[in-house]
C-alpha cells in the first residue's frame, strides 16, 4: 500500500522543545489510525531559517514566544504563502485572542500537554490536510484516429494511458465492478469529468480520508462533502446535475452514521 506523507516543519529556538515535538510526533505516526500515513520532519531553530528554506509544508508547528522574530511575525510571512500551510502555535503561556485572529492559526498546543492532546490535534490537522490533497492517477481514454493501409484510410481506436492530479475535494463518487475480468473504477468528478482507471476500490480507499469517502452500495463510494442530505434511502447531491442514489439496505444505516459524523466534523472545522 502506498504511504500518504505529510510535510511537517516545526520552529523553536529552544534544542528540548524541537526533541520534544520529534518524539511527540513518533508516537503519533506509529497510532493504529495512522496506518499507511508517514511524515517528513524538517526542525528549524529560527523562524529566518523556514523563510529562507524555499521547502512547501503542510503543517508547521511554530514556538510563539522567540527571540528576534516571533511566532506571530514568523505567520503573518507564511500566511503569504500560495499554497498557505497550516499553522500551530506552540506555547507555555495562554496565546492572546486578538493576535491569534490576525493570523488565523488552526489553533494551539501547549508545551506541557500530555502526549495525549498533542495526537488528538495533530490527528485531526493531518486528517483535513488529506482532505484537500491533489491526488496522482493513472487513467484511460478512448481515442480514434486515422491511418492510411494499402491506399485506403482506416480509423482506429485505442486506450491511451495518461496521467493527471487530481483535486480529492472535487471527487464526487466512485463506481467499481464494471467489468470482472479487469479490475476497473471510475472516478467521477464535481465538474462532470470521468476517468476509468485500471484500479481496484482498495487501492483508491486507501488513498482517501476514510471518514470522508464511504461506501454507499457494493459498487459506490461517495464523497461525504458534495452530499446535501439523505432523504429516506436516496443520497441527494449539493450539485444539481448529478442524480441522486440509492443505499443499499446493508449500508444504509452505516452511511447515515458516517455522513451525520461528518457533518458535526465539518460544522468543528
């Protein structure tokens, strides 16, 4: 199974402190709901040393109280940023409120935290970083063209390989068990796009944020963020377009469990 890896930076002037948040972050990585997840670790003991980095990350844990740059002037730099990472200040004082919104971190660890509220936030920060991944795939387009035999012009048809990334937040559903003698799923995008890809549900499952993407019926599965509502036992669509589907009886009350977990999650955010 391919690893997800996310890209942490953490910056702290005090040696201890960045030994800490490495050990912290060990633990984290090796939880059981962080299997097929990894992450690379860059420590920096200057907020000058990040900037100068030219690195993308996709979480930075940044020590708010510094000498010549602080935290706050190290943010207002990387909220600059396009893509923005997302920000945690770490602290052993309370963070002021009116600074905190200037910057609009996604919140805070203190220092002397338990290893236990220290995974609880970084497990919830790496699972939205997963949610708005672009996602690599491989896929097959029918393509026609013409060539030329013994003076007369034939059209041909063939699959071509090609690739793309994808945005994970613009996959509305998954369809599998097309074919069963080729292992096939197609993705459907928000924008109308479809791609057949040569992949089993498994592989692109364990490439999702499981409590997003859930299976609706043996053959679909559905991103949770483009459902409006569920109305008996259809999943209607934020998108008027895309036509409603039906649960399978087996999976009803698991996929209404997992979309009104979400929500609330959403609501959280």
């Amino acid at each position: 199974m391919n690893k997800r890896i996310i890209k942490i930076a953490t910056v702290d002037d005090q040696e201890e402190a960045r030994i800490d948040v490495t050990v912290k972050l060990k633990k984290t990585f090796e939880l059981p709901r962080m299997k097929g997840i990894d992450y690379d670790l860059d420590t920096y003991s200057h907020g000058n040393e990040l900037l100068d980095s030219d690195q993308e990350y996709d979480l930075i844990l940044l020590d708010y109280e510094m000498p010549t740059m602080n935290g706050l002037e190290i943010a207002m730099e990387l909220n600059k940023l396009r893509p923005r990472p997302r920000l945690i200040f770490l602290t052993s004082y309370d963070m002021p409120a009116k600074k905190m919104f200037e910057v609009f971190p996604k919140g805070y660890i203190y220092k002397s935290d338990p290893v236990e509220e220290f995974q609880r936030i970084m497990i919830k920060q790496v699972e939205k970083i997963l949610h708005q991944r672009r996602l690599e795939i491989i896929y097959y387009e029918n393509e026609t063209y013409e060539m030329e035999y013994k003076g007369k012009k034939e059209k041909i048809s063939e699959n071509v390989r090609k690739t793309k990334l994808i945005n994970v937040k613009d996959i509305a559903y998954f369809e599998t068990g097309i074919s069963k003698k080729v292992k096939t799923s197609y993705i459907y995008m928000t924008n109308g796009n479809v791609y057949l890809t040569h992949k089993a549900m498994s592989y692109w499952l364990s490439m999702l944020p499981a409590d997003e993407f859930v299976h609706s019926s043996k053959h679909y599965v559905i991103g949770l963020r483009h459902v409006k509502e569920i109305r008996h036992a259809e999943v209607i669509f934020k998108h008027d377009d895309m036509e409603s589907m039906t649960l399978s009886r087996t999976l009803k009350k698991k996929f209404k469990t997992a979309f009104d977990y979400y929500q609330l999650e959403v609501e959280d955010d």
